[in-house]
C-alpha cells in the first residue's frame, strides 16, 4: 500500500521547489535586481509619482506618528516638483527648466533663481527630505548587500501589482539620515523594477530630544505614472499669498552645499579626448570650475562669459574647467558648435557634481592658488556680477 503521507509531502516539497526555482530565475541575484532598479529610475524620461510618508517615532515611551503627502513630477531634462507637506516644514521646489523656485509655507518665503536642477543629483532636498528619485537611481553604487525575502502584492490606483520584497544594506535614503538603520525593504514591482514602497526601521542612541529613540518610516505611493505626457502646469510657480522673496535661508537640518573657505575636493576625470586629468595638477593656478549642461537654457546664456574669460585671464593663471554630464558625443558637438575651447570633464555619473554638492545648472566653483573654494555661485549670472567674483582672487 502506498505511503499517501509520504507522497503528499513529496508533492508539496515539488512545489515549493519549482515556486522557489521559477522565483529565483525571474529575480535572478539580488543585487542584479538592485541594478535594474537603478537604470529603470535613471532611464525615466518623465514621472508622475504620489504618495506620503508615514512616520512613527518612540521615544521612552513617547509615542508620535505623522502622515506626510508627498509629490513628485519630472520632465527629463530640467523640469522638476518636489512638494512635501509637513506641518513643521513643508516645501515644494519646482523648475520649468529655466527658472527654479524654492518655497516654504510656514516662513512665508522662498527663492528664486535663474537655473535648471540637475539630472540624477543626490542633494539633500530643503528640511532634510531627499530627492527619491535621484536616490533609487543611485542604489547600485549604495548597496553593499541585498537579500530577496519573498514576494508581495502592492495595491496602486485600484491595481494590485507583484512585487519582489528584498531587504538592503549599505548607504541608502534611510542610512543618510545619520542613524543605525535596523531594516530597509524594498518592494520592487517586477515588470518595471520600479520602487512601490520602502519600509526603514532605524535606532538612534543619542537623538536630538536626549533619549533613545526608534523609527520606522513607510514611503507608500498612490501614483506611479512614468514616460507619460505631463501637463507643464505641474512645472509653473504662483507665491502662497503674503509670501516674499528673499535671496537665500537657512534652515536647521537643511543640507548647505556651499564650499566656500574649504579646500576644493580632488578629483580625476576624463577629458573629450579621453584623456584622464585630476584637480590637484593645477595647483599654484586660479580654477574656475563651471558645471553646464547643453539642454540648459542659463548655462547656454552663461557659457560664452566663461569663454571670454577662458581667453581674457588664461595668461594671468585662471584655468577655466567645464564639468558637464551628458554623453561625451552631445558635448563635443555643442562644444565645436559653439567654439568652446577651455577643458571639458565628463561627469556621466555626477561623481564630481556629488562632490561638490552641485544640484543645479549652471554652477560655478572659483579656487585661489592654493586649493581653497573662493566662491561657489548658483544659477546664471551676468557678467558684472562673476568679474565680481574674480576679483576675490586677485583677477581684474
């Protein structure tokens, strides 16, 4: 007589096994499943992306959770809204690609600058929050470790969607709040490895209140519309009534870019003839470091100044460097077009704007002959005000 228990166990183990084996080819290794995560952000023409922020913290008792809305739209390159409403401090940042506006609800400001946010960078958005979607584009080069725990089903727009659920280690948007991260879970929907929800579990010894505290925050999105048609009314600013303008604010736990009086970070880069320069062969010679791209409206306005400053101050020691992040065949082409003729770096990566804390186009970065940051000036200028800036080093 057969052994029926046996055999349903057998059966059973079948299951598991080919559920199992079908589950690991479609997902292959974790960490090839983090790199597609980060091409299909990096590849986004356009985005539309809802949703919020759940936040619990305990704290010796204390107990305090908040839901934030957030909203993310994209037209790549060069326009951007990012609006997070805090009821402690709320922002939104919006860019029509020539013109970037920052504003904050509760001061009643915000700022205005004639510049466009550049594509793929990790800069801490205004109140310590993060650009998402430069974040997730950014998780092949940040995750040390990723594990695949099952998979689950994540309900958008009335539509449930199969996802893998993996968890991460390494410099993430959970670790970069400066905390020991406990968890980070991704839910990666498997068709388009796009990011549906992030769970981060983080412990802090020494928190900013004197005690221990813990958290868990749960990023949710209600809307994910990606390479779509998006209205340019989502790209246009109007100032909150009784709100002003001012030129810059700073508020605490928001990330200051500026460099200025610090020692210009080093870098190697390769040039458009391929060949691999560093910063540091200039040393004992002015630099001036220009970040641009061709797509951006001020840097095409700003570009023939640094020319003419290229030919006018070369023979008195400026050395004029344009860093640019696009592929190097646009570059030359743009470059011969418009007879640029100071160096070009190629930053495809935005390794050299991450270094120098770069968000938006144009920047440009002056040092002194001994290495250290005179200025850094964001958004387009006119000439008057950058002969301003030379002169801080000796140039006139």
């Amino acid at each position: 007589m057969p052994n029926t228990k046996l055999g349903l166990v057998s059966v059973s183990l079948f299951i598991v096994f080919c559920n199992d084996a079908i589950f690991s080819q479609e997902a292959q290794d974790a960490n090839e499943l983090i790199k597609k995560v980060a091409t299909s952000y990096q590849k986004l023409s356009s985005y539309i992306i809802e949703g919020s922020l759940e936040t619990e913290v305990n704290a010796q008792g204390m107990h305090n959770a908040m839901d934030i809305p957030i909203t993310m739209a994209g037209v790549v390159p060069g326009k951007m809204r990012m609006e997070m409403k805090s009821p402690m401090m709320g922002f939104l940042i919006v860019s029509n690609g020539e013109t970037t506006w920052t504003c904050f609800s509760q001061l009643k400001q915000y700022t205005k600058k004639v510049s466009a946010p550049i594509k793929g960078s990790t800069g801490n958005t205004p109140g310590g929050g993060a650009d998402i979607i430069s974040e997730y584009s950014k998780l092949g080069e940040k995750i040390k470790d990723a594990r695949i725990v099952g998979s689950d089903k994540v309900e958008i727009a009335g539509i449930k969607r199969d996802c893998y659920v993996t968890q991460v280690k390494g410099d993430t948007l959970g670790s970069s709040l400066g905390v020991e991260v406990v968890a980070d879970t991704l839910w990666i929907e498997k068709p388009t490895y796009l990011i549906l929800r992030q769970v981060v579990v983080t412990k802090m010894a020494h928190s900013p209140i004197g005690v221990p505290m813990d958290t868990k925050v749960t990023t949710k999105f209600s809307t994910v519309r990606i390479n779509e048609a998006v209205p340019d009314t989502l790209f246009a600013f109007k100032p909150p009534e009784e709100a002003k303008e001012v030129k810059e604010f700073a508020i605490p736990g928001m990330k200051q870019n500026n460099l200025v009086g610090q020692m210009a970070p080093d870098f190697a880069s390769k040039d458009l003839n391929d060949k691999e320069v560093n910063l540091k062969q200039y040393r004992g010679k002015f630099v001036l470091i220009d970040f641009w791209a061709s797509w951006c409206g001020p840097c095409r306005n700003e570009l023939p100044t640094i020319q003419k400053f290229h030919k006018e101050f070369r023979d008195k020691g400026l050395v004029v460097l344009g860093v640019n992040n696009e592929k190097a065949t646009v570059a030359k082409e743009f470059v011969k077009k418009n007879d640029l003729t100071f160096k070009i770096f190629m930053d495809d990566k935005n390794t050299v704007s991450d270094l120098y804390g770069v968000t938006a186009l144009p920047t440009v970065v002056l040092i002194d002959k001994d290495g250290n940051v005179v200025a850094q000036i964001v958004g387009l200028h006119s000439e008057a005000e950058l002969r301003e800036e030379l002169k801080k080093v000796g140039l006139e």
